[in-house]
C-alpha cells in the first residue's frame, strides 16, 4: 500500500472505533436509564 | 474494557446466580450490574468465598442477618490510613446460597446505602457512592476500578439495569 492509502485506513481506523465508542456510550446510558419489568428481565436472563 | 475471561466468567455467573439476584434487587433501585459485579468480585466468581459460608457479599459475621448460622474465620485483605494489609476477620456463614445473595442485598438496602440506590444515575456510579458510604474499608475509587470491567461485563450480557 502507498502512503495515501496507509493515511485512509488510519483515518477509516479512528472513525470506526470513534463510533463504536459513541454507539456503545449510548446504548449504556440508555440501558442504565430504562428499567426492565421483572418478566423481562428473567426471560432475558434465561435466553444468555 | 475487559478481557474475554471476564466476559466468559461473568456470563457463567450470571447464568448460575443471575435470576436470585434479580428476584432480590426487584424494585429496589439497585442496578443489577452493580451487585452481580460487586458479588463476582467480593467472591472470585463464587470460588473464592470462604469454605462452606455461601457469602458471596463478603459480608462480616453479622448474627442478626436473616439465614446466617455462624461464621468462618478467613483471611482477608483490609485497608487501613489508604495501605492494604492481610488479617482474618470472621465472615457470615449462611444456611445456602440463596440466603447468601438475599443477605449482601439486605446489607445493601440499609438506609446508609440509600442516596446510592435512588440518585446514582449508573451502576458505576452506584458502586462508588456505596463504597463511600462505608462498603469497603479501602478507598471508594479504589474499590469501583477494581470493578469497572466486570460492571461493564455484566452490563453487556444481560442488557439490564434496574429491574421494576
């Protein structure tokens, strides 16, 4: 690979895990703020 | 972050000990990443608690608590003036495992434990301010990095947090 396309993947790299990050922050915030009936949380427990 | 032994091991726990602690936290306001974390640590995932005691709390002889019928001398790992140092202390021993969770959750519905059960936000958050409410003898923020991986672990897995 030449340099440009080294310099793509780094950003494409950062992008990735930058919105994984943001995505996985979210998806926390939501989960810690949103209480689950107790049916749903054993089922959801039963299912892992 | 975490490693896939802890995610492995918590997944295990969960599926072990998940649905008592459920029943037990119900309308609580725990978060239930806070005290399957706080369990899986206080008891190396289950096998670490002193032999025979079923306290996975890490709970000291308390002869009051419903379903304790003695106690087992351990050694232990104590903080004092912000310095670890070993000793043994006399743990609750309880009658099975149920009792066991049903006690570290009552430990955790007593009034000193109240602001961390209503106002925490996260079941990070709720770590902290039981530990600053007297949970441990070592520091608060001492205490939750010790759990961060697993609370994050536990979160991941079960997708849940306070149970209505």
């Amino acid at each position: 690979m030449n340099k440009k396309s080294w310099v793509y993947l780094g950003i494409g790299t950062i992008l990735a895990i930058g919105g994984w990050l943001i995505y996985r922050n979210n998806r926390n915030n939501k989960i810690d703020a949103t209480p689950v009936p107790y049916d749903e949380a054993i089922k959801k427990i039963e299912d892992l | 972050m975490y490693g896939i032994a802890t995610y492995n091991a918590s997944k295990a726990f969960i599926k072990s000990y998940g649905v008592g602690v459920a029943n037990a936290i119900k309308g609580t306001q725990l978060y239930f990443p806070a005290v399957m974390a706080q369990s899986a640590l206080e008891s190396g995932y289950g096998k670490n608690i002193p032999t025979g005691s079923n306290n996975f709390g890490g709970i000291k002889y308390a002869p009051g608590l419903p379903g304790v019928i003695g106690y087992v001398s351990a050694d232990t790992t104590e903080w004092k003036n912000g310095k670890p140092y070993k000793t043994i202390q006399k743990f609750s021993k309880f009658k099975d495992v149920e009792s066991g969770f049903k006690a570290h959750i009552q430990v955790l519905l007593a009034d000193r434990y109240k602001n961390a059960r209503l106002k925490a936000t996260s079941p990070e958050q709720q770590i902290l301010m039981i530990a600053q409410a007297g949970y441990t003898t070592g520091t608060a923020k001492e205490y939750l990095d010790a759990m961060k991986g697993i609370i994050e672990a536990m979160r991941d897995i079960s997708k849940l947090g306070r149970i209505s």
